[in-house]
C-alpha cells in the first residue's frame, strides 16, 4: 500500500481516536461546543499527526511535547472544570500515546529487522506503525469509557488533594517518556529496544497503580455488590423455576425461544422456535375472553423490548384466567423479567404460577360464602375508598322484611335460598362496578359508583318488586318483601359511617312506614 492511501488511514484513525475521548469526556463533563467542537478538534489532532512527520520533521521528543501541548490546549477549550480536572484528563492520553508508541516501535524493530532511523525515514513503515497506535489508543478509550463512569470522576472530584498526588505522578511518567527518547537519537542497541518495552509496560503499570489507588477500591467494592447480587438473582430464578408451572426465556430481538421448562421439564422441541407463532400461540387460544386482550399486550415481543429499553433490569405482572384439560378456568400469573443485555440485545424471561388457591383465599377473605356477594369488611372498605377519592354516589341499604318468619316456619335451609335468591335478584338488578355486598343476616348493602342519571325512585321500585314474593309450605305461606334506606352522597362526604348511618336511618323509617318501600336521604 503506497504513503498516499496510508496517510489517508493514518488521518481517518486520529481523527476516530480522539472523537472517541472527546465522546468519553463528554460522559464525564458536558464538552463546550457539542459535536462540532468535537469535530474540529479532532481534525485538529489528525492533521497534527500528520504534520509532525510530513510538514515540521520534529524529532520524537518534541513531537511528543506536541502531543502533551495539544491535549492540554484541548481540554481548555472544551472543558469548564476547574484546573487540577483539566491537567488530570489532559496528560491520560499523551502517556498511553508515549507508551503506546514505545510498545509497537520496538516490536517493528525488533521482529521487522528495521533499524529505529529506518522506522522514521521509511514513510510505509512509519505510517503503519502511527495507525496501529492510533487504533490501541482509540481500544484503550472504548476500555475507559465501559469502566471508568461518572460515579468514579464525581469521587475525584471529592478529593482535590488525591488529584493533586496523581497529576505529580502523571508529569513523572512524561518526563521519564520524554527524557528516555532522547537517548534514542543517539544511541540505538537491540537492548536499549527491550529497555523501550520495559519502560513503556512499567510506565502503564504506575499509571494504573496510581488509579486503583485513587478509585480502585470503590470499584472493586462496586463488583463485589454486583456479583453478590447477580448470584442472589441467579439462585432467586432457579427457584422460581423450580417451583413454576411454565418458565420461557426469550431474545426479544430474534424472537427465539432459548430455553422452555414445563413442571420442571426442559421441552428441547420448542427451543429455537419463534416465540409468537409457537409458544405464545398455544397459549393464547386458551386464554379467557375477557383477558385475552391484556395477555396479548403484555406478552408481546414488542412490549418486552420497550420495557427493556431503559432501565437494565426491569419486571412486571399479568394476572390471567387459563383454560385446563377439563375445560374449566384456572388464574395464573406471570412474572415477567426483561433484561438488557449489552447495547443491542434484550432478553425476557416469563415464569407462570398457578395462582388459584391465593385466588381462592382472596374470594374468602372478601367475598360472603353464602350469597356469592362481598361480605361486610370488604363492602365497608370498598366504599371507603370511593368515598375518599370525593366522587360521591349513592347508597341503597336493604332488608328482607319477615325473613325471621321464613326460618321459623320453613327451617334456614330455606332461608338460605332465600339469601342467595336475593343476592342474584339484586345482582342482576346493578352494575358489575357497583359495589354489592351483605352486610349480615338479612341485610344487604349496594353503592352506585356513578348515578349520572339514574332515577332513584325507579331503581328502588324495582328491589322491591323483585324481592317481593310468598313461600307456601305445609298450609303455611310468608310473603318476604323489602324495606330500603337510601342516601345521597355528595363528593365532599369522605365518611363512610356517617352515610351508614343515614340510609340505616332511612332503612328502619321504611320499616316504620310498614314495609315493602323505601325512603330516600341526602348528606
């Protein structure tokens, strides 16, 4: 390859390996000017490269000078930190750059059987050797930018007085550089080659001490957390999927299933496979109805990767119903854990729990045993909480008049058809987002959410009549019907036993106006 098509390279590199510390620095301190400043200063730094060998022939010492001289200037500019940060960030690079040449010069020399005169007067060679720097150079920023974050910068800056230690370090190393090359104008020797390496690998070694002792334990205190915790996280998932029904694992940008266990099995069949056409296929076409839409979302290839695009570890929840062999439904719930994996991959992991007997637990916990409705404690909290978001509603509390005659005469297990008669009678009669509970015996509690427009005197009429009805048993015969107390709430009323106490109220005026009506209260 002639000079021409090098230099060219040469150019193309420097001006990439200091975009890339410019773009590192950015990261630590917002760079004056943005990307154009960026730009011309690394023109600047490529062009000088070249001018150095081409245009002013200085020597390596002061080339050297000129590469100190040019990161300093630099940094100046483009920076608004105070003086110890600027020296500090502006000798990192001439030190590798030194060390960097030292490195591959000597090997040039050593394994190509150039002279070091003829590794300068060789154009081809000398070009090669700069874009081979260039290039370690530009790997060396990539490292400091995957290790070195803002968190240990902002601990620098806490300690002016360490900064101070490290920059004196700093100079000793250039001065050592720069003095050593020197002797390589004058004398020239295969061992003074191997003394070239010898300096250059200590020189990096002390510069590294020197930021180990600076940052270097909190860094290694930061791993220890984070290995600590990822093996946490490991042994937490094995868990999981040791005791889940359903556990995929999925690369949320190929689609590919990379891992399926069903009840501790591992389905080699569906590994590989396309995680929306197969697995999540099969599954759909099973899911209750009024899921199936949630389910969908949530487990969309899509969805996981949006959830995956910010933080780098991120989870949720979908609670479904799933239809079983049998044909009956059963809920289960999904965690679902969506982690980054690099810049450019997502990994999602699904584990499926049958939830049913938590399912069932919460039914009892909330819900009465015997007319199927929310029993007292869940009512009473309910509407509660309505009553506190200020929105108001409309409270019907309602008796079944001679209910006691109903147990005497006919015995409680026709009483108990008699609850959950009315129970389905006023269930039909409501909304499925008002709430409808019994609060005991025979008395029962319903709250309208939201009564735009309802005709109370209606809605009354009709708990009435669908209540109202006579048993017949042995030549005895009881009409049950119902008295109901009615309040009005307006948003301002956050008190529940207050409106309680009001429809009670209208309840028992009811009872005193002879049953089988109802009486309507506002607060």
């Amino acid at each position: 390859m002639d000079a021409y098509k090098l230099g060219l390279i040469l150019f193309m590199t420097f001006f990439i390996q200091n975009y890339l510390l410019l773009i590192f620095l950015d990261r630590l301190f917002k760079i004056r000017g943005g990307t154009a400043m960026m730009v011309f200063f690394s023109v600047i730094n490529a062009v000088l490269n070249l001018a150095l060998k081409f245009v002013i022939f200085a020597p390596t010492p002061v080339a050297y000078v000129g590469v100190v001289l040019f990161h300093c200037i630099q940094i100046y500019f483009t920076t608004e930190e105070c003086p110890l940060t600027k020296v500090t960030f502006a000798f990192i690079i001439p030190i590798h750059v030194m060390a960097a040449s030292y490195i591959i010069d000597a090997s040039f020399c050593l394994f190509g059987g150039y002279t070091y005169y003829e590794l300068f007067t060789i154009d081809e060679v000398f070009l090669m050797s700069r874009i081979i720097t260039a290039i370690t150079i530009a790997v060396i920023i990539l490292g400091m930018n995957k290790v070195f974050g803002l968190k240990y910068f902002n601990i620098l800056k806490k300690h002016p007085e360490r900064m101070k230690l490290f920059i004196g370090l700093e100079i000793l190393i250039l001065c050592q550089l720069i003095v050593f090359s020197t002797m390589l104008m004058t004398d020239f020797s295969q061992y003074l080659l191997i003394n070239m390496i010898h300096l250059a690998i200590g020189s990096l070694g002390i510069f590294y001490l020197g930021i180990f002792m600076l940052v270097g334990f909190k860094m290694l205190e930061d791993y220890r957390i984070y290995s600590h915790s990822k093996l946490l996280e490991n042994i937490y998932r094995n868990m999981l999927i040791e005791k889940s029904e359903r556990t995929v694992e999925i690369n949320c940008k190929t689609g590919k299933v990379l891992n399926y266990v069903l009840k501790g099995e591992i389905l080699t069949n569906l590994i590989g496979i396309h995680y929306e056409s197969v697995v999540c296929g099969i599954i759909e076409n099973r899911i209750h109805d009024e899921d199936r839409s949630s389910y969908i979302e949530k487990h969309k290839l899509s969805y996981m990767t949006v959830m995956g695009s910010g933080a780098v570890h991120s989870y949720y929840y979908c609670e479904y119903r799933l239809q079983n062999d049998d044909g009956d439904y059963a809920w289960y719930k999904d965690f679902i854990s969506v982690q980054k994996e690099g810049s450019n991959s997502v990994k999602a992991v699904i584990v499926s729990n049958n939830i049913q007997g938590d399912k069932n637990m919460e039914f009892n916990a909330t819900m009465d045993g015997l007319s199927g409705l929310y029993n007292k404690k869940a009512t009473t909290e309910l509407i509660t909480q309505h009553l506190e978001q200020a929105q108001g509603g409309i409270m019907f509390m309602v008796d079944i008049d001679n209910f006691k005659s109903v147990n005497d005469n006919f015995g409680h297990d026709v009483g108990d058809d008699v609850i959950k008669e009315v129970a389905t009678k006023l269930t039909y009669l409501f909304n499925k987002e008002d709430i409808v509970g019994r609060m005991g015996g025979d008395e029962f509690m319903i709250f309208i959410k939201c009564p735009t427009s309802l005709n109370i005197d209606a809605k009354a009429n009709q708990i009435c009549e669908a209540i109202y009805k006579t048993y017949y048993q042995d030549g005895i015969n009881v009409t049950i019907s119902s008295s109901i107390g009615i309040c009005e709430v307006n948003p301002y009323i956050q008190d529940f036993a207050g409106v309680y106490k009001v429809a009670d109220n209208a309840l028992y005026e009811s009872k005193r106006r002879g049953k089988n009506t109802y009486t309507i209260r506002k607060i």
